[in-house]
C-alpha cells in the first residue's frame, strides 16, 4: 500500500485522541502564500516558486500543497483556466521544500556535502481535463473555505502527518491559509478528501508519472459535495 495512504488511515485513527473538549478549529489558520512570502526574503518560499512554478502561473485559479511527513514529499495540485477550458494539475517532488532551502547537515569528515539545487529536482507531473461545472465548484468552495482564515486554533504539529496549505488569487484580492493533521475537524477532513482525490500517490524516489497512480477523479464530485455540505453547516463566521 503506498505510504502517503497509510499516514492517512493512521492519522483518521489518531484523530479521536488528538481532539480535545471544546476545540473549535475547523478553519484553517493564516499563512503568507508563496508569492507574499518571497517578497520578505523567505527561502522557503523562493523554492516553492522554483519547484512548483507552473503553480503561480496567471492562468491559476486555485491550489493545494499537501506536504507529508515523515516521506518528506510533496504534491501541488491547481486549477488552471484557458479559455472557458479547465485542467486539473498536480506536481509531485520526491523530496520536501525544506531539503532545498537550508543548508545540509555535514559530516565531520569526509567531503563537503553540497546545497541541493531546486532547479534540477525531478518534478512527476500529471494533468487531466475537468469540467467547467466541477472546475467552478471546487474553486467556489476552496475561496469558503478560505474566507473562514482565522487565528484561533487546537491544531497540533507532529514529526508526521500531513500539512495542508490552500492559497489562490482573484479579483477580490489574495488568500492562503494552512492546517496540520485536519482529519480531527469535519470541514477540513472534507477538505482533505477532495485533495486526496485530485494528487497523484507516487512511491517515495519516483521520478515518472508511471511509477504514480495518477487520479482518476471518480470519487471528486461525492466529496465535492460532501465539502460543500460541510461548509454550509459550519457555524464559523
């Protein structure tokens, strides 16, 4: 079975104990987007613009970065719009932001281990045509999802899981937001399954769509819907 679904059934397992009485944080909490980051000189962020550029780009309407510890990898789904045509694109790195933005650890002989370059990493791309309908859809509850940003929060940071960032730009203006391990809170596991369902689940070194399952999107619209009922039903502002 592939490693990134095991830390999610073991993560839905965890869930009832991480929980604790009276916590609302079924939102996700506020981040710089990588395009804001990098203006402060952020290292973080000048890799994520090099490895998922195409992410950026002005034909975006959305994306979702799920980065998996411990794999250390990460997958960049987005929607792209061309011409009233949308397309589903995910981008999977085999190895996390962090291993390209700070400096090696060294050995204390031996050669100088040298700065891995995020220009030369091997970057497993898949993309599939979506409906203008569902396209909409997932883009319109993604910006819900979104607008309900905000500071308080009973999320917990672990050496595993899953960390899940959300960011887009329109005419209203540029939003980002994050959420660590989201499987305890309705709305943000819902979340979760619709970003399960739109990545790639690659073995960990893969460097080819072949050695990925790419997504066939069959179970999309269910947990579209699923998320959309969520979002109506939760009662953040």
């Amino acid at each position: 079975m592939n490693k990134l679904v095991l830390i999610f059934a073991a993560a839905l397992c965890a869930s009832a104990s991480n929980a604790g009485p009276g916590v609302i944080a079924d939102h996700l909490e506020p981040v710089m987007s990588a395009t804001q980051a990098a203006a402060t000189g952020n290292r973080e962020a000048d890799v994520e613009l090099t490895l998922f550029k195409e992410a950026f780009g002005s034909n975006v309407r959305a994306r979702a970065r799920l980065y998996v510890l411990p794999g250390g990898y990460e997958n960049m789904m987005f929607i792209t719009e061309n011409d009233g045509e949308f397309r589903l694109v995910d981008l999977f790195v085999a190895r996390g932001i962090d291993w390209y933005a700070y400096p090696p650890i060294q050995r204390l002989s031996g050669p100088a281990i040298p700065q891995p370059d995020a220009h030369k990493a091997n970057v497993v791309r898949s993309e599939t045509a979506i409906s203008p309908d569902l396209a909409k859809a997932i883009i319109s509850d993604w910006k819900r999802l979104l607008l309900k940003t905000r500071y308080e929060t009973g999320h917990r940071i672990g050496m595993d899981g899953i960390r899940l960032v959300l960011s887009m730009e329109d005419e209203t203006g540029a939003y980002a937001g994050e959420a660590w391990d989201p499987y305890e809170f309705p709305t943000l596991a819902a979340m979760s399954a619709v970003a399960q369902d739109m990545i790639m689940y690659c073995e960990v070194g893969a460097t080819t769509t072949g050695e990925c399952v790419v997504p066939d999107l069959k179970l999309l619209p269910h947990d579209l819907e699923e998320l959309t009922k969520e979002l109506d039903a939760s009662k953040l502002p």
